[in-house]
C-alpha cells in the first residue's frame, strides 16, 4: 500500500491522464510534479513557436519529440538578426522527425540548401508556410515536392523566382494538395497552372493575388479540374482575367465560396449574373473592386440571389447607383441579408438613399466603408435619420482599420 503514484502508474497511464486535461495551464502544472512527468508532457507536446538558434533547437528536439507543428516566423515590424538560417532548418531536418507543420513566414535568411534539407529528412510534413522567403527558387522548393508526397498546404506569397517547373513538380508527387498560396509569383503562367491542376486535383484554396501572368486559359483549368473543391480563389489584379474565367468558375464550381477579382477589369456583368445564379447558395465572400464594367444589373442579382453573402467590396464600380439596392425591397418582404461587410468607397453615384435600403435588410452589418463617396457623408447619414447597427463600423475617412476577410 505505500507506493508511490510513480510506481503505481505506466507511462501510457500518465499520457492518459495528461490527455484528459483541457487548459493549457493544467498541462504546464502537470510537467511541475517531478522529472519523469515533466518528460512525460515535453513529449506529448504538439504545437511550438520560438526564436531559437541551432543549439537552442537541439535542446528542443530532445525535449519535445513528437512535435507535430513548429512556428519560426518572424515579425515584419520586429524581425531579429540573423533570424533563422540553413544551420536551422538542418537542425530541425534532423531532429523533428513527426513534424507535420512548419512555419517560415518572413525569414529572410533561408536558402535553398536549408529548404532542400527539409525535403530531403521531413517526409511527414504536410504544411510549410515560406512567404516572403524572398531567396527560395524552384530548386529548394522542388525537393520539398518530391520528398514531402503528402503535402496538402503550401504557401509561397512573395517567393518572386519560383516559376512553372515548381508547378511542375507538385503537380508530379503531391496529389493532396489542398491550398496552395502564390500570391506576387509573377513568373508562373497559364501554362504552369493548367499543368498543375492536372495531378492536384483537390485544390480547396489558390491564392494567385498579382500573378499578373495568369489569364483565362489557366482559371479555366483551375475550374474545371478543381470542380468539386474549389471553395476559394483570389485573383487581385490579374489584369488578364476576364469574362470567361467567371463563365468558367459559374459553370463548373458549384461551392465556391470566396472570389477575389478586385483589379479584373474586363470582367463584366453577362458573367456575374451568371455567378450569382450559378453559386448563390455557396458565395459568401465577393471582392469586385476595380471591375469597372460592373452596373446595377450584376450587383442587384448578387445581392437578391446569393443569401449568404457575408462580404462584398464594389469599391470604384463607378457605374453603380442606388438603383442596384432597389430590389431588396421588391416581392420578397421577408429578404433579409447577412451581409456583414460592405464597401462601396469612390462609388460616387450611391446616395444616403442606397445605404438607407441596404440598412433596411442587413441586420447583422459590422462594418461598411463609404470613403469617398461624395454623397456619402457623417452629416448627411445623421441628416436622414440613418440607424446603423449597434455593432456597425462605419468608415467615412479612411480612419477606421479594415477587416482582411477580402485580401
């Protein structure tokens, strides 16, 4: 009867009591007892961010061994020198060998050879965040596809030298990927994309914001092989996108959920009617800014027909009036939207009378930008009477921060 807890309890016993404590805290206090239950918790533990050379990172892979998800990132208002380097990531090539995430956002310092190590040691890794790693090319990022098959997340943004032969590469071995982030890559082409989707074919999210490069002839690619999962596309400033990659995205990609076009401006309304009617029970975010061939027409259908629409930026649609807003009180009494972002800043032909029918139907707005618009102003809301949600933002000067649910 006079054992200790020590000796009366295993290992996978102690791991069963850890499991079972929910906060953070309790776990910390769990590793306090004694050394074999502070060695118990350093190996359980899953998740670490840190700022953390070579020997501080081999203190950490002893100590926490089956770590599933490592964050390195760097500030871009505090970054610290030399950040993290090759010497790093060989280090953790070496000794994370249950990584599945790994976190690179922002450091600066990483080349090739330390991304190559991490392909060449990591084949369970299933996440890898290197934007802004402005040195990485083909090369390095190439050896990651082919050692890590089982990639479903890669994220790129800011990576200026990577080009079609990456697609190329992932396209070949990694068939789950899931989201694929290559925003500002302006080097990969139609041709890379339609390439890419032939072998990732469940390609959930693709951000390709300023892949000035990408036209319509790989969003149709993308459409068309990604069919069924396709839930998010962003396209900003892909001036080459037009008609017929909306026609495209309409037809084939009933679940979209998330378009970013803002800066398309051969896009027109004959496509987004079509989108409205095509995806209105999945469309919940629709960036248009710049679309300078959007009217009334295509933004009535968007706002009658897709119900859960939650967010909706039309800035600079020029073209765009109260009009637009006139059939939320049509024959449908009960139409109630659930919008909750609104922008239409330099949209000078919407009045005070447009926001008092879009007010009329969106209950649940928080935040509506109206910056620029000259018939628009504090005086003239407060004027008409205008009641605004409780919890509503207005932005009428540019002085209130923005939500990023439309970057």
């Amino acid at each position: 009867m006079g054992g200790s807890i020590n000796e009366a309890l295993r290992d996978d016993e102690l791991r069963s009591v850890l499991a079972k404590l929910e906060s953070q805290r309790d776990k910390e206090v769990f590793g306090l007892v004694c050394k074999r239950w502070l060695h118990l918790q350093s190996t359980e533990r899953r998740r670490l961010s840190a700022r953390a050379g070579p020997h501080m990172l081999r203190k950490m892979a002893a100590r926490f061994s089956r770590l599933h998800e490592l964050d390195l990132s760097q500030s871009l208002s505090r970054s610290f020198y030399p950040g993290v380097t090759d010497s790093d990531l060989s280090v953790i090539a070496n000794g994370f060998n249950c990584l599945r995430l790994l976190t690179l956002h922002n450091c600066k310092g990483v080349t090739d050879a330390g991304i190559i190590a991490i392909g060449s040691r990591l084949s369970s890794l299933q996440s890898l965040d290197v934007s802004y790693c402005r040195k990485l090319t083909d090369k390095g990022l190439s050896a990651v596809a082919q050692g890590c098959s089982d990639l479903r997340a890669l994220h790129l943004a800011g990576c200026r030298f990577i080009t079609d032969a990456l697609l190329h590469a992932l396209s070949n071995n990694c068939h789950s990927l899931q989201h694929l982030g290559l925003q500002g890559c302006t080097n990969i082409s139609d041709s890379g994309l339609s390439h890419l989707v032939n072998g990732c074919q469940q390609m959930e999210f693709l951000d390709i914001n300023k892949c000035s490069n990408i036209g319509d002839i790989g969003v149709s690619s993308v459409s068309k092989a990604c069919s069924s999962s396709l839930k998010t596309l962003k396209l900003l400033d892909c001036y080459k996108v037009g008609d017929e990659s909306i026609i495209s995205l309409a037809t084939f990609c009933k679940n979209l959920e998330t378009l970013i076009i803002g800066g398309c401006r051969d896009v027109s309304d004959a496509s987004i009617n079509l989108l409205a009617s095509s995806c209105k029970g999945s469309l919940k975010n629709l960036r248009m800014d710049w679309c300078l061939n959007i009217t009334d027409s295509s933004l009535s259908c968007i706002l009658v027909q897709c119900r859960n629409l939650e967010a909706l930026d039309i800035g600079c649609c020029e073209e765009v009036s109260d009009a637009a807003f006139q059939g939320l009180n049509g024959g449908e009494v009960e139409l109630t939207l659930t919008l909750k972002v609104l922008k239409v800043s330099n949209c000078p032909k919407i009045s005070v009378a447009g926001i008092a029918m879009v007010l009329e139907k969106c209950e649940m707005l928080k935040y509506l930008d109206v910056r620029s618009c000259p018939q628009i102003t504090k005086g003239a809301c407060d004027e008409a009477g205008l009641q605004f949600p409780q919890s509503c933002k207005v932005n009428f000067t540019g002085s209130l921060g923005e939500p990023d649910v439309l970057l």
